[in-house]
C-alpha cells in the first residue's frame, strides 16, 4: 500500500465532508436564500455544488484505489493533477481579488492533499 496516497483518500474525504456540511451551510443556504439572484444563474450555482461533492468524492476513491495498487502511476497523477489545479485556482484567486487567505480557506485542503498525491508518486 502507498501510505502517502492513503492519506491523500484520508484528506480528500474530509475535503469532501467539509464541503458537503460545512460548506453547504456556509455557501449553499446563502444563495438559495439570495433574494436578489435570478432563479436560472441560482440554480445553475446549485448545481455546480453537486458537481463539485461528486468531484471530491470521486477524487477521494481515486486516492484510495491508487493506494491500494501502488503500481498505477496513471491514476495517482490524474488524481493529484485535480487537487494541483484547484489550489492553484484558489491561491491565484486570493492573490488578484486581494482576498483574505481565511475566508476563502478550500487551500488548506488542497495543497496537503496535492503535496501528499506528489510524494505518493515519487514513492513507487
């Protein structure tokens, strides 16, 4: 077993749970409840959510399955290039919106979990 990718699974799951708990209350109750949103650019908002919790899932068995076939270079590099492009996306956004790092917090998941998708690459 690649232990690095297996906690990789392990912190995109909880990447997962967050979005999907904490996430939902904090962004998903707020735009549904916008008064001032048009309903189609609302739900088409919703929908992106749903496809971003099936995303982090799917990452997160990605992981899991690469852990236990260590031999599978492929799949641990198309999963790690997921989490790459989001923390890349998310610290490019902080940088040029002059964002504040904490309210727009998905970094501190992606980055451990990219970091440990590299480190299980190089380890087999």
């Amino acid at each position: 077993m690649n232990w690095f990718l297996f906690a990789a699974a392990v912190i995109s799951l909880i990447t997962f749970l967050a979005h999907l708990f904490w996430g939902g209350r904090e962004v998903v109750i707020p735009l549904l409840d916008a008064s001032d949103l048009q309903e189609i650019p609302k739900l088409t908002m919703y929908y992106c959510w749903h496809i971003v919790t099936i995303a982090l899932l799917f990452l997160t068995c990605t992981y899991a399955w690469a852990a236990l076939l260590p031999t599978n270079i492929p799949l641990a590099l198309a999963a790690t290039s997921i989490p790459a492009a989001c923390a890349l996306l998310n610290v490019g956004l902080i940088t040029l919106r002059r964002l504040k790092p904490l309210d727009y917090p998905q970094w501190v998941f992606f980055i451990p979990i990219t970091l440990l998708g590299f480190l299980g690459l190089f380890s087999t």
